[in-house]
C-alpha cells in the first residue's frame, strides 16, 4: 500500500497523469525502496542489536536455571511457576500497585490543575514559575533522592526539626510503615513538572474560537476548563496516564537510592524491578531475574493496553452520544 | 508483508541461536592454575625483565604510590590501575569480566570474605608455586588464613580490621567511667551510667551492619561460616553462642541504651561528630576514619581493647580488610604474582600503605616498625593507637571462614537481622530466620549444607 502512496508524491505530476508505463514505474519504485530500507538501515541494526537481541536472550535465560555447583540446565516454566508462587514477587507487586492507585491521581491531578492555573494567563511570572515546577525533572534521581534523603532525615533533617520545634515529636519518614510515602512524595515531586508541561502544551494547541465562543455565551473559567480545556487535552492526559503507570510500575531509583539511607526499611524485593535486579547481582539467580523481568514487561503492557482500550470505547461512546 | 515477518522469524532466531552459542562459552573459565610445577626464580627473573602490561582492579586510594615503586623495581613492566568501583560494584563487574572471559584483570582486590566465592569459580591462581608459600610467616596468622585455608594461597593479605574501643573520654567521664570497660556485662552498666548522666548512647549498633555483628561473633567464638572449597558448606548462625550474643544486644537495644541507625550516612556521621554516640566498637581502620568525620571532637577520643566475654579473657574480632588476587585467566601469571607480592610485601610499599593510606597493616614488619606503632595521635590524646591495635591484632581467633556466597549472606542479613534490629526486636529469633534463608539458597544453589 506505502508502493502506489509515495511513487505518486515522488513523481508529483501537476495534475493525475495518466499511468505510466509499467516498466519505468518499477524501476523508479526499486530505487526509492532501496533508499528507504537504506534509510531505515541504521535504525533496524540498533533495534535489532540493542533491544530484540537482549530481549531474546533474556527471555531465552529464563527457561533455564544456573546453579553455584552444578551448572545451567533447562528448566522448562520452572522460573516462571515459582514466580506465581512468590510471596517476594507479589509484594513487590502490590506496593507498586498501591504506588500506582495513591501517588498517580495525587501527582496528574496537580500537573493538571498547574498546567490550566498557568494557561489561564492569569498568574505573573507564569514563565518562571513553569520553570521552577519543571526543574525537579532535570535534577538527576541520585541528586534527588540523596536530597530528600538528607530533608527526611530524623535527628538532623530540617523536617524533623520543625516538627520538634512545634511540638510534634519527631516523624520518622523512613521507617518500614512510611518509606512508601515518603518515595510517592519524592517521585511526585520530580515527575510533577514534566507532566505539567504535557498537558500545558496541550491546552495551548485548544483553538481560541472556543474560548472566545464561550465567553460570549457566559461561561466562566471554571466551566470553560471543565467543559472545553480538560475534553480537548484528554489524549493529552491519556498519555500521561499510561507514562505513570509504567513508571510507578518500573520504579527501582528511587528504592535503590533510598536503600543506602534505610536499608531496614526497603527490602530487597521492595519492587519488582529492585527485586530483579537483586536477583540477578546479589543472589546470582540471572535466570529466575529474567522470568520475572518478562512477567512484569509482560503486565505493564497488559495494564496499559487495558487502559488504552478503556479510553478509547469511552471516546467512541461520546462520539455516539454527539451524533 | 508476508516477507518481512519471515524475515523477522528468521532474524529472531538467529539472535536465539547466538543466545545459545554465547551461554556454551561461559561454561568454563579455566581452571584454578593448580598442577603447575615449582615455579624457579630463573622462571620469575625471565618474565620480570620480558616488557609486560598488567592491569590492577582496585579502589584503594593513591595505590598509584605502591604501583610506581613496583615499576620502578620492575621497568619492564607497566601496570594499568583502574577503580571500577568499592565493594559490591566491583565484584559484579570482576564477575561479569570472569564470565564473558575477556576483560578480566590480572590482579584484583579481593576482600577476604569474597575470596571463597572466587575459589568456588576457579577463578583465582593458586599463589602457592609462585613463592607465596615462603612468605606465609612474614603475616600474623590469622590474616594468612584467610587467604590460605589450607595449601593453596588464594591472595596476599594487604590489610586487616582486627576491633576494638573507640570512645570519647570525656563524655564517659562525666558519666563517672574513667577506665574503658573490660567486661560486656561492664559495658551494659557503663552504658546505663552515660545514658542516665549524659543522654548519649555509649555506642550504635548499624542495624544493617553485618560486618560488625560477624565480628563480634567472630570475637565470641562463634564459628557460623565454614567451606570446604569444594561442594559443602557449613551454615550455623543460630548456634547457642551466636544467640548469646544477640540477646545480649537485644537487652541493650530495647533499654535503649544503644542506638541501631544505620551507619555510613550523614546522620551517623553527624551523630559520631556531636555526641550522640559516646564511643564506636569498630576495627583497625576505624581510628583514622573517625579522624576525618569528627575532626571538631580531636583530642576527647581514646582507643581500647573490646570488652571480654569472660573477665580476663583478651580475645578480638576482624572486620574488613582485603587482599590482592591475582586471576586464573591472567596471561602473565607471574608478573601479576610479583605485582600483587610486592605491593603488600616489600617493606618500603607496605610501609607507605599503612601510614599515608592508612590500612592497617597484617605484615608483622610494619607491625614491629618502631616508625608505625610508637606513633602518637593527637585526636586520640596522644595514645600510640597504633601499637594497641597491633596488639589487639594478635589476639584475633585464627579460624574463622566464609561462605562462597557472602553477597546473599549480607543481603539476607539486611532482610531478616537488619529489619529486627532496627524494629528494636529479637535478634536471637532473626537469627534463625537468617539461618533458614542461608540453608535454604545453599540447597537451592546446590551445596551440601552440613
């Protein structure tokens, strides 16, 4: 189908020309695939070497099992049985799926309630302040989190000395009851801003005829931003969805970071990603960690394709409901 | 559309049919470099003067200074140095390296308790042949076992951590304490005293900090570890000394009389610094590190031997230290071997390692050298710190072992011990959960657990 599509554009005659002779077509077809496959050449051997060929193997390591003495052998689904039946595995799971239902609304809810504060054009400085809430993404997570690390701090951190100094004992933000919070509060505060700017520059992309529309029909910002702004960027904001999902998912800076400041309170399989990454260079079980590693690649595509598919019947819906 | 997914079948497996032929090549990694012959100075002379390249894996600080006065001696040979990062880094690139089988140095740093994961690979040259054997006596003891349990030599001993007392004399002053305490049981009440007077902990406890419980059952006699070499490990955490001595810091712990944060941060920095902890029970290196992190307290400090189980007794614990390895893969095995002897050897290397670098040494020269152990610290009052701690050195049990997995033990023990300790909790009922995941990964990994 791409045949017929870019020959066309390539000869780019004034008007539809009558068909050319079958021959000359090929010839000039030939050459311009040669050029793409060319073109796309480098792209393919970089996919090919650095994603599928890893991808292939890894999956290819975890039907297998190597032990200390005794060596690699195949293992059929063992790995995989095993994993369904660890209790490791499954916490991981659930603290991220906990992390996911918590920290995401909090977190998308704020950029967007940022990103139409500053479109209302109203706040000054709305450049400056773009920027200050965009900054936390630049900060490099090691940066971030030894930060946060520092500000937690219980005997000398600033936090538990304001709430000594008011009276409130000393909060303990890395224990093994609050680490989860305390990491939903380091990851809202550096993903904030890069959300932000998703959907502001989404909300800049809205035609001003609606605006301008429904300001002459009385509407005030409240309702233009529920009943135009929000509608108009919910692609926008999908996207954003699905970015979180499969960051919250993924997370291992953050408890690999933080396990330097409270290793009582992150365990080695806090999430499933850390849990992995355990596996493989602490407990030297590459195998067992490239099983789980294809379970969780394997849910994250799940959940987001449910997703997805959820949006997409409720677009379709109001489409329907238009007509 | 039909072609190209043909393609991409057969493009997949291909990469599987590399998959499989790059895990056939990991399979052997050349065997540990026994049944060779006496190597003769003739031998060693030769590959001294023959133009070599070595390459160093360390991350010990201006080992540089050691590695130019080997050139120096050796011309011919030229040593690349390169950090490749501390601790657990290290060894998984080490690993990594062994396994892809290119890449590997020739002399690496091994931490003792690492050593019998690297026997267990055959990846280590057995020292022995190579002259390692006629030096055994120029070590104390117990630093050679560690790197020779039996007849083959597995590295040269570069430093050790043999524990003692680091306190501050004036804080266990006011408390009332003018001599250290020679006792656990005096420690307990010394610790009440300095609680109740001052409000400091007399010491912490890092919750996470296997190295320091295992040296204090190290010191205690307990013997948790062992390893044949071969298939079979002996795993026995949770014996009835091991829990005598968990209890004893349960008590302490949950009277709140000693802190378990964790160690190495800011905060316990900070908290060494400003009294928070009235003392450290630490190894060797520890007085020159405090030096750095407490610098504002220079002078309050005083070192002393551990308290004793028994009144009288005057026995220690190790914790930490290293070793130069030198790989079985390595191409020019005795260049290396001449390397890794000399640094920790030659009197003049070993010497500028133990009073610029600060290790503390394991070879009994430098041990004996009026120039290291008559020094006097002024952070420590003008005590010859030194000399205590090459006492001290003598009085560490010579047989203790590891396990051939000493990444998991510690990872675990931050699982089941370090949750507990830090939960102000049983120590002597984590140490059976420990016991229970170190006999269950060894059966899993497939060694005899005896």
């Amino acid at each position: 189908m791409s045949h017929s599509h870019s020959a066309t554009v390539a000869d780019a005659p004034p008007r539809r020309a009558a068909p050319m002779p079958p021959r000359r077509r090929n010839a000039a077809t030939r050459r311009q695939h040669r050029a793409a496959y060319l073109f796309i050449l480098p792209f393919f051997a970089v996919f090919l070497t650095m994603l599928v060929a890893p991808l292939v193997y890894a999956g290819y390591l975890s039907f297998f099992e190597s032990r200390l003495i005794g060596g690699e052998q195949f293992a059929g689904l063992a790995n995989y049985t095993r994993a369904f039946a660890d209790p490791n595995f499954w916490g991981g799971l659930g603290r991220v799926a906990l992390f996911l239902v918590i920290q995401v609304p909090i977190m998308l809810g704020l950029a967007l309630f940022l990103a139409l504060a500053l479109d209302t054009g109203r706040a000054r400085g709305s450049r400056t302040i773009r920027l200050l809430i965009f900054m936390p993404y630049a900060v490099p997570a090691v940066i971030a989190t030894l930060m946060w690390g520092y500000l937690y701090g219980p005997d000398f951190g600033p936090l538990a000395q304001i709430a000594r100094g008011i009276g409130w004992g000393t909060p303990d933000f890395l224990s093994p009851g609050s680490i989860l919070g305390s990491m939903m509060n380091i990851v809202t505060w550096e993903f904030i801003g890069y959300n932000m700017i998703i959907m502001y520059a989404a909300l800049r992309a809205i035609p001003m005829e609606l605006y301008e529309a429904a300001e002459i029909e009385g509407a005030g910002q409240f309702r233009i931003a529920w009943s135009i702004k929000i509608p108009s960027i919910r692609p926008a904001i999908l996207l954003t969805v699905i970015f979180s999902i499969i960051g919250s998912f993924q997370l291992f800076n953050e408890p690999s970071l933080l396990n330097a400041i409270a290793p009582d309170a992150i365990t080695n399989s806090f999430t499933p990603n850390y849990y992995a990454y355990n596996l493989a260079f602490i407990n030297r079980e590459l195998n067992y960690a490239a099983a789980i590693a294809f379970l969780l690649g394997l849910l994250i595509a799940v959940v987001s394709y449910v997703v997805q598919l959820g949006e997409q019947r409720r677009e379709r819906r109001d489409r329907k409901g238009l007509r | 559309m039909r072609k190209s997914r043909s393609t991409a079948v057969v493009l997949l497996g291909g990469t599987a049919v590399l998959g499989l032929v790059l895990t056939g090549c990991t399979g052997g990694t050349g065997g540990g470099g026994e049944a060779q012959g006496e190597i003769t100075q003739e031998d060693i002379d030769a590959a001294m003067e023959t133009p070599t390249e070595l390459t160093f894996w360390t991350w010990v600080p201006d080992i540089d200074q050691q590695v130019a006065m080997f050139e120096e001696t050796y011309p011919e040979i030229d040593v690349t140095v390169e950090n490749v990062g501390q601790g657990l880094p290290h060894y998984q690139k080490l690993r990594s390296a062994i396994e892809a089988g290119e890449g590997a140095p020739d002399v690496a740093q091994v931490e003792y308790q690492y050593i019998p994961s690297f026997v267990l690979s055959e990846s280590l040259l057995d020292l022995a042949p190579y002259g390692a054997d006629d030096i055994s006596d120029d070590y104390v003891e117990w630093a050679w076992n560690q790197v020779s349990p039996d007849e083959a030599v597995w590295a040269i001993p570069q430093d050790v951590g043999p524990m003692g007392n680091l306190y501050r004399e004036d804080i266990l002053a006011t408390a009332g304490i003018t001599e250290p305490p020679a006792t656990w049981e005096e420690y307990a009440q010394a610790a009440q005293a300095v609680k109740e007077a001052t409000g400091s902990y007399i010491s912490n406890l890092g919750a996470t900090q296997a190295g320091q419980m295992i040296g204090f059952f190290w010191q205690a006699g307990v013997k948790p570890f062992g390893y044949d070499g071969a298939e079979t490990v002996t795993i026995d955490v949770n014996s009835d000394e091991a829990k005598a001595v968990a209890d004893y810091w349960t008590q302490l712990i949950q009277a709140d009389l000693i802190s378990t944060d964790v160690d190495f941060n800011d905060e316990w920095y900070q908290g060494l610094a400003n009294g928070k902890y009235a003392g450290w029970l630490t190894a060797a290196w520890g007085p020159v590190f405090l030096q750095g992190t407490a610098e504002g307290t220079s002078g309050l400090w005083r070192a002393a031997p551990l308290p004793q189980w028994e009144e009288g007794e005057n026995v220690s614990g190790n914790w930490g230290g290293s070793s130069d390895a030198v790989l079985a893969t390595s191409e020019n095995p005795i260049a290396a071997y001449v390397l890794a002897e000399f640094i920790n050897h030659d009197q003049e290397s070993a010497m500028s390692l133990a009073t610029e670098q600060f290790l503390f040494p394991p070879q009994v020269s430098v041990l004996e050298d009026p120039a290291f152990v008559d020094l006097k610290s002024e952070f420590y009052g003008g005590q010859e710190v030194n000399k205590l701690f090459a006492e001290i050195s003598e009085t560490v049990d010579t047989d203790f072992q590891w396990l051939p997995f000493m990444d998991y033990v510690y990872s675990s023990y931050e699982e089941t011990m370090g949750t507990q300790i830090a939960a102000k909790g049983d120590i002597a009922a984590a140490l059976d959960a420990w016991q229970d995941q170190l006999v269950s990964y060894a059966e899993d990994q497939g060694f005899t657990v005896e």
